[in-house]
C-alpha cells in the first residue's frame, strides 16, 4: 500500500515537472513567434496607411510577377509594385530581354526561401491593375521588401507608372542608385546596353 502511494506520488511530480518544461518552451517559441511578428509589424507600421494580407508564394512567373495563394484558397497573380525587371520569355507580344533570365532566376531563389509573404497595398493605387493582377509590395519571412531587394542587388529597376507617385518610390530610386553606382546585376560594365 505504502509503495502504490510513493509511486503516485512520484508520478505526480514527475508529470508536473514535464507539464511545466513543455509549457516552458511552448511560452519560449510563443514569445519567439511575437518578437519575429513584433518585428515584421514594426517594418510594415512605419506607414500605418498600407493594408496587409497573407498569403502564400506558389510560384515565379517573372521576377516582377509571381502567384500566390490568398486567404480564401484563390490563387492570384501579383505584379510587384514600383519594379520591373526585363522579360525572360517571349510572350503577348513582348520580346525577352537581357539580363531577364537571371531576374526570373533570383526571384526563384530568393521565393524557394520565403514562402509566406505579406502583401502590402499601397493606398496611392488601385489594387488591381489593368491586367487583374493584384498590385503590392512584398514583404518576405525575414522582414525584407523584396522589390528594393531585387533593385538594389541589380536584377530591376525602380518602374514609375505614367508618372504616377507611390509609397516606396523615394527607398526604391535610391536602391537603384545604389546598384548603377556598385554596378550590381545588369548595370555590370557590358551586360546589358541601355
């Protein structure tokens, strides 16, 4: 009788001692998962005016477009917002251009790591272009705008639609001066002749 009770007992403790281990590390991955939100959020924050969503990446169509899976399971095409990188195929008329096959081929790179993403709308523009692409600025897993990313490393340039003002112009005009002045991607000396 006495050693059914000390085992009990001990069994008691034992579970206790794992119950608070696991809530322990479930607490420290929670507080992990917030820091890592708290950070994304801060970076999206600094203008409170773009609306965000999840979404999930499926796949590269061009290194300014990709596809992606919304909230409701829909699967969209999204067109990056304030870049365009050069044609990597021929299609609806439009010719491949230099330098397009290695866009497409960052984005690739750079997508096969990050596979939730944060779209951000610009308030300055309609959400959908005239194609019914949604139009958005990315935001990766690591917190990174993946259109100044794409422009400063020299795989597109900052693209301004008819002159029309947007939330990342300023950041992405100085990426592009930033990757002419190293001369990173297609601004390197004899790759493309614009």
């Amino acid at each position: 009788m006495r050693t059914k009770r000390l085992i009990n007992i001990f069994l008691i403790i034992f579970f206790a001692i794992l119950s608070f281990f696991w809530l322990y590390q479930y607490n420290n991955k929670e507080i992990d998962n917030l820091n890592t939100e708290h950070s994304i959020a801060t970076k999206i924050s600094k203008n409170s005016l773009l609306k965000s969503e999840r979404v999930i990446f499926l796949r590269v169509v061009d290194g300014d477009t990709i596809l992606i899976t919304d909230k409701q399971n829909k699967i969209q095409r999204v067109r990056i917002k304030g870049i365009n990188t050069p044609e990597s195929m021929n299609v609806n008329g439009r010719v491949k251009e230099c330098f397009g096959y290695e866009a497409k081929e960052k984005a690739k790179e750079i997508f096969s790591k990050n596979k939730n993403l944060i779209l951000l709308f610009d308030p300055n523009s309609n959400k959908y272009d005239k194609y019914d692409r949604l139009l958005a600025y990315i935001i990766l897993e690591n917190g990174e705008d993946y259109g100044e990313k794409m422009i400063k490393e020299g795989y597109a340039y900052e693209y301004t639609y008819h002159g029309r003002f947007y939330q990342n112009q300023k950041k992405y005009k100085i990426a592009q001066k930033y990757a002419e002045k190293h001369k990173k991607g297609l601004w390197r000396d004899g790759v493309c002749n614009f």
